[in-house]
C-alpha cells in the first residue's frame, strides 16, 4: 500500500511520463464515479448514474437532528431545522454540474488525483430554497467581505485537517441563484448528494455546490481555506499562486456510437448512417455551437443545437454521420460558448489538471 | 490511448509486475463504481452506492415495447410484458451481491480488468416474480439441460461479439429461490441495474443475474457461451479450463474507522476506544464467525455477529479496539461460514482474479 507523508501545502504530485495510474487514483475511482456516457440521452441524469465526487467519508447525518447555523459578521444569527428550510419559499432549478477535475487523466503528464477522463459531470433538478433572501434575513453587516459553507465532510489532504469548505465573495453568494437544496430530481438528496441539505452553485464548477452543508459562516476578510487558496485553483507551475476555480468552461459529450469492446471500451459502428448525439453546457454562458470531426479533428462540421433544459443546465445536440468508410475513425466533438469560447482540442495543461476542457475523442471502428 | 486487437477466447491478460493501472482499466473504474464502504453502515445500500458492473452499455428500454420470452425446450413458449409480469406472484428478497472479480486488483500480479479493490458489493431488497412457477408454465420438456438468460447488453470481448447471456442448470435455474425482479429497494429498478427487468441469483455472485433480460431459452445440451465458459472461471494458468464461479465466498468488510486522507485514504483514528463495525455474509452459507486483528493478521479475536438480513444477505458484525497505543496499525477482517470455510489472508490467485476473497486490511495512524 502506497502511502506518503505530506507536509501542510505541500503542492499536489505530477505523474511521471508514462508513469500508470497508481493505487492511490484507483482508490478514488473505485468510490467516486463518473456518468456512464449513454446517459447523456436523459435530460435528467437519474441519482446513480450522476457523477459523485466525495472528498473524504460520505458523512452519516440523522436528519432530525440536522441544523444549518447562519453566523458570523450578521444582524440576527439563525438556526433551521429541516423543516424551517422546507417551509422557506420552494424553488426548483436544472443545473449541470461537473468536477472541476474533469479531463485530469487525459493529461500529459497526469496531475495525481482523482483520475477522471471526460465523464464527471450530471444535470439534475435541484429544489431547495434560494440563499439570497436567507442572507438578507440574517442580515450582513456592512463589513461582510466573504461566505463560507461548511460541510460535514471531514478529512486530511496534503496534510491540512478541515471540514470540507469553501468560500464565496458576498456578490457571488447574493449573485446567482444559489440554492439550498434538499430535494434531486424530486426525491430527498442520497446520502452521497449531501443529504440533508447541500448548496448548489449553479453554472459553477462542483466544488463549489459543498455537500452536508452545516454552517453559513460570514465574515469580514477574505477565506483562505484550503478548497479556495490550494485545492481548486488553476497553478502552471509550484510556484505559481494560481486562479480560482470558478464557472463551467464550455464542453460538449456525445455517446459513444456503436458498442463497445468490454476491456478496451473502443467503439465497433456498423457502416451507414449514424446519428450522433449528446449534449454540451457551458457554466454560466450559453453553448451557441457544436462541431463534430469525424476524421480526428482536421475537419469540422456543425451539430443541429436542440432545447436547452434551463439557464444552467445542457442543451442536446445532434450531427447525422455518414458512416461510408470501413476503417478506424477518430471522432471529435466540440462546444462554442456565446462569447466564442472554444474547446481546445489540444490540452489546456495545469498542474491540478483543474478545468480542463479539452475536446472527447472517441475511438471507432466502422465495419 | 492504447488498444489491441483480440482474437476470439483469448486470454485475458495479466499486468507485468509493478506495472501501473492501465487506461483500459481506469475506463472501465470510471464508469463503474463500487460501494463506498462507509455505505456498509445501511442494512439495504441505496441504489446509487450499491455497486454496479456493466460490461457493455447500459441499454436503453422502452418499458411499454418490452418483452421477456420463455422459449425452447419448453412445451409452450411465453411472452410476458411488464404488466403481465406483475401481475404474477410478488415476492421480496433481501440480497446481498458481489461481483466476481472484487478483490482482483489487490492481487500481484494484477489480472487486467475491471480493477475493483474491496468494494463490489451491495444489499438489495429486490422485488420480483419467482422463476420457478413460470419455468414449470411454459413446462420443461424432459430432455432440457440448462436454462440461458439473455440480457440487452451488447458488446464484444476478446473478440466475442455477444448479448450478455449466462447459463444455469436446470437444477440451478429451479432451486434457489431465484427471481425476476423488477424492484429495487421499493422502486422500478434504476437503468443501471437492469430495468425494466433482471433475475437476480441469491447468494451468487453478481454475473448470474443477468440485468435487462429480454429472453430465457431452455436448450437440451449445456450453454456454451463466453459468460460461462471463458469469462467466468477460475482458471491458475492460460492452458486451464477451470472451474465455474458459482457461489459467494464468506467475506467480511469493515467501515474505515477515523477520517481518511484525501488522496491516499489512510485513516487517521483518536486514540481511545473505536466503534469497529461492519457487515459479513457468505452467499448460500451463514456466517458463524467474524474475527478482527489489529495487527496485520498476528492475532485474532471474535466479533460480536449481529442480525441477518435474510437468508442470502449480510449479517452485522462490531468490535471494541481499543486503540491505546499511537502509531500506525493495519486493522483485519475476516469471515467464516458455518461449513468453516474461513476467507485467506494470502491473496487466492487465479489468472481472471475471480472469487478472491482476501481479507480487507485498513492502514491507519492512531495520533
């Protein structure tokens, strides 16, 4: 068993070139899971097939005794209950949410962490009840600078002990239709969606959306937490301070045609006409294209955009391949925002692999 | 992104020494998942923790075009839609499953594929109709040998082309309280657990209950097919036939005391006393005896056994460490079922890395 002493801050490990994933990854990717691709065909991607990622232990909380505290730099502290945030007005709303870590293992060379490829991400409609006005209740004090959420979740990482938390400034807190949410697809949240009640960040990358919640903490200086200032920042190098983490960079998936290969999960397509479909999201912005290569990227045509679910959440898109060619393919696919963000079809490197939204690629063989 | 061209019944193939996971075996970790094992504290694994295995795709059904078939040696062939199969017999079954190949990723060296630690498994109240009475319906003809199960699933492996199909015996197919399910914990079956339908084995590992059944055929010679014959056995080198996987073989797990380090998932435990607690079962035996050592496998004592579940799913186990001494200690957990067939703590290897049953071990730092 691999295990390695960690001293607090120490920056995150970088696989060595062709270096295979290790124990440790496999660990993560044995609990946490992405979303099978084919489940892109829902709109709503059913509870167990939505990506998970649980940084520590998925926290036992009986729900009778569960209270969400609101504190700090405010007029009039609160206490709720279960029931006195059920009883608050009731708003449901689809958001797409996907790990920030989305894409890591596809990385050269391959930051060490939770190993995903391209299949982090889930859309599910949250009901739960709106924070702006919860803040205005408690009333924040003119000094009021930043919001931190505290989740149940307890652990180490990189030497550091915390409870799992993340903090936003008071604009983005007030700013974006954030939710306290206590239902998933009209059902109670399971214990791994942060049962009883979670945040959800909508448009934002899922670190955000902290899980269990406990404690709304506000205060009148900026959070330095370790999820903020060294888990989920962009970094180039160790040295490099780095950039928050914030909103979801455009990205497109299609299901994968065909079937599959059991081991080598490569793609076998009959020849003919192939619909490809899938769907794309892009955070905070709205996806205003989709391209599709058949031929690994040197040509690229557009995808027919299909309804989107919501503000925050996927629109579906669709592409009629024509299949004609016996022979191995490589298909590609990628998403335009409104604001003429792009994909990369090469990798948008950093050092935690965080935000990486470089273009699928799918491996076929038409027959 | 590596693949390789197999031929048909190939073996498959086992990792050189030191060698890393490989991409093929983090796509398949990806998309499937086990069960978080803090999860072992439920009676009954909510849907999306219990752990799940798809070998191709999950397929896509129509619940209002389904139909499951009973044909072949039979004197007079089925076809039942849902509504009909409802409207038969109901029965519930609390079932504890696993798959096969848990435990194989442990092993050295490592078998390639699905790469499962410890946590393949997962207990069910399923609810279904018995196999038995609708077999003896559609009435054996004297010469039937073995019963085939065929799901929707389609793929290849090692160069096989194939729904997924699984045979049993006639005797098998009529014995063991075996259903056709179309309930999960009090809920239409999840798309990744087979819906609308599935059987399920009792006691079996989890590649007997083969997940979107869409036909049942019984055949008057022994099915011959991938699932039986190549894929599922214990083989102890390439030139074996090996033998079939049939039944559970005792295991215990235990719940991760303490909290654990994000990336290497070492628990770190107060000292003091710890709550050590968990769940055994042994497929169609009986668990008799839980041991715990707290000293890597040196010296063992007795667990408290708790209740049973039913008679093919877990029973509950706890024990008082007293955990006095700072430093690190790995904790083990072992089984053994009423015939005293006890779980090894020296890993049982097989080329598939079927059946293993090695005892978990948890690292962790008393502080």
């Amino acid at each position: 068993m691999t295990t390695q002493t960690v001293r607090p801050g120490e920056a995150s490990r970088i696989a060595a070139p062709d270096e295979g994933i290790s124990l440790d990854e496999l660990r993560l990717a044995a609990r946490n899971h992405g979303m099978p691709l084919e489940a892109l065909r829902y709109d709503l991607t059913p509870p167990g097939l939505h990506y998970i990622l649980v940084h520590y232990d998925i926290p036992y909380v009986a729900t009778d005794s569960w209270r969400l505290t609101v504190d700090g730099r405010v007029d009039a502290p609160l206490e709720l209950d279960l029931a006195a945030l059920r009883a608050r007005p009731r708003v449901e709303l689809a958001v797409t949410l996907e790990c920030a870590g989305n894409g890591r293992a596809r990385l050269h060379p391959r930051p060490v962490s939770q190993p995903w490829l391209d299949e982090a991400v889930g859309t599910a409609r949250w009901t739960g009840t709106p924070l702006a006005p919860l803040l205005a209740e408690a009333g924040l004090l003119d000094d009021a600078v930043d919001v931190v959420f505290t989740g149940m979740d307890h652990g180490t990482d990189r030497g550091v002990e915390q409870d799992y938390q993340r903090g936003l400034s008071v604009a983005e807190a007030l700013g974006g239709e954030l939710l306290l949410a206590y239902e998933m697809n009209g059902q109670p949240l399971p214990p791994q969606h942060g049962a009883p009640v979670r945040l959800v960040v909508p448009g934002w990358y899922g670190m955000a959306s902290v899980k269990w919640l406990r404690g709304i903490t506000v205060q009148d200086h900026r959070f330095t937490g370790f999820q903020n200032e060294t888990a989920y920042r962009i970094k180039h190098d160790t040295d490099d301070a780095g950039v928050p983490v914030t909103g979801i960079r455009p990205r497109a998936l299609m299901v994968p045609p065909g079937f599959p290969d059991f081991m080598t999960r490569r793609r076998i397509v009959d020849a003919g006409d192939v619909a490809l479909y899938g769907r794309a999201w892009a955070g905070l912005a709205t996806v205003s294209r989709v391209e599709v290569s058949v031929d690994g990227g040197r040509h690229w045509a557009d995808a027919d955009l299909g309804e989107q679910l919501g503000r925050y959440a996927w629109r579906s898109w669709s592409f009629d391949w024509r299949a004609d060619t016996v022979g191995d393919v490589e298909l590609v696919v990628r998403a335009t925002d409104e604001h003429g963000d792009t994909q990369p079809v090469d990798q948008p490197w950093n050092t935690q692999g965080m935000a990486n939204n470089m273009a699928q690629r799918v491996a076929a063989s038409v027959r």
